[in-house]
C-alpha cells in the first residue's frame, strides 16, 4: 500500500539527514565527495527499509536527493532554504509512492512477516520516525529560527558548556514527548514555568535580558515543535 511504503521512505529520509548526517558530513557536502558520502548513506537507509536494492524507486531517490543537496550548497544556510530542501524532498518521496504504492508489499523484509507482524513493525518504524522528527529535526529548526536573534547579543557573554544548549533543548523535546505519550500535557505547563522563573530570575543587566529572552522564545518553538511531532505522531499510527 502507498501509506507503507512512503512512511518508509520518509522514515528512511528522516535518519539519513538528521540521524546519520553528522556534522562533519553536512560541513563538508559543498565538495563532491561529502555530497557523494551524504547520498550513499541516503541510498543504504533507503534500500534496507523498503527492502530493494534495484528498484527504479531507490534510485529515483537518490539521484534526485543528489540534485536537491547540490542545489542547496549554492544558497545560504537560512531556515527558509532547509524548510524549501525539506519540502522538495517530502514531494520526491509522496511522488515515488504514488507512482510505485506496492514497493513495501513487494520488498525482502515484508516478504519474511505476517500479517500481523507488518502492521507492528509499521508502527515501531513511525514511532522512530516521530522521535527523530521531534529530537534530531527539531533541534535544527529551532536553531535556524532562532539564529537571527543573536544579532542583537554579545555573544562573547552567552558562554556556558559546550553543546550545552543542544543537549537541552533534546532533553526538552524528549520530555514533553514523554508527558504526551503518557497523557500528561499538563506537566509540560510546568516545565515551562520552570524553566522561565530559573531564567528571569537572573537578570541583573540588559545584555542578561536579552538572552534571557532569546533562550524563552527557543523554549517556546522547541516545546511547540515536540508537541506537533507528537501530534503528526499519533495521527500516523492510527493508519495502521
């Protein structure tokens, strides 16, 4: 069915550019082989999970990933070249299910299940899907929105552990995908509260403010996107 085989591709697409793309990899795809190393990582996440490795839809993927990346190496990294690169690759993906529905149904792997068995390993590849979409994607977006923000701050004076606000801002997400799935949003309420009065509990200066604010408004966008991870989350998992 096409809901199977494009929630493959997309988990597929998901892993290899937020999971499996680590930094060292995207610093370096402005050179032939950074790119080159980028897609064939693309091609392996994608051929493992629908299950082929000669069908026409892998490599309609990959070579159009190649041309999209290739693409966005010439324009400047701004939130709205990865929202335009995202939406690119999410209408390859939709256009490739469409066109090949039954790519799922006739991979090795789906072959090897029952009936039942798909439908659980559907649901546990959606649910890694929703993660990442929430932790690795997340964390990227909201730096992008927030990063013009520090135009208007001395950055010499945000100093604190490295990876530190990364870490958080993973731990955030983490958590109030946890209240969500147990059915507690209201805890996220008190995160937030927290995480406010822990922060404007420290201004002595204006400089302070500002990053104070700045540090407020990512919260904000990091807890908003977990919770519409969440939300696309739930609503994937009852297809199956």
């Amino acid at each position: 069915m096409m809901k199977d085989t494009f929630a493959l591709l997309l988990v597929a697409h998901l892993l290899s550019d937020f999971v499996f793309q680590t930094d060292w990899i995207a610093s370096r795809k402005k050179q032939l082989w950074g790119l080159l190393l980028h897609v064939a990582i693309v091609a392996v996440a994608t051929g493992v999970l629908i299950g082929h490795w000669s069908s026409p839809l892998l490599w309609i993927v990959v070579a159009t990933h190649f041309l999209i990346d290739w693409m966005k190496t010439l324009l400047p990294v701004r939130l709205w070249s990865l929202l335009a690169d995202q939406a690119l690759h999410l209408a390859v993906l939709m256009a490739g299910a469409m066109i090949y529905p039954d790519a799922a149904q006739t991979g090795y792997w789906f072959a090897m299940l029952t009936p039942s068995q798909q439908i659980l390993a559907m649901k546990i590849v959606v649910v890694i899907g929703g993660i990442v979409l929430s932790l690795n994607t997340g964390g990227i977006v909201v730096a992008q929105f927030v990063k013009p923000l520090l135009t208007d701050i001395e950055l010499s004076r945000m100093e604190g552990i490295p990876n530190g606000g990364k870490v958080i801002g993973l731990l955030e997400r983490s958590l109030v995908m946890l209240l969500m799935w147990i059915n507690q949003p209201a805890g996220i309420g008190f995160l937030v509260t927290a995480k406010s009065i822990l922060r404007f509990g420290d201004i002595k200066e204006s400089h302070q403010r500002k990053q104070t604010e700045y540090v407020i408004i990512g919260t904000f966008l990091s807890f908003g996107w977990a919770i519409l991870s969440f939300t696309l989350l739930q609503s994937a998992l009852q297809l199956w």
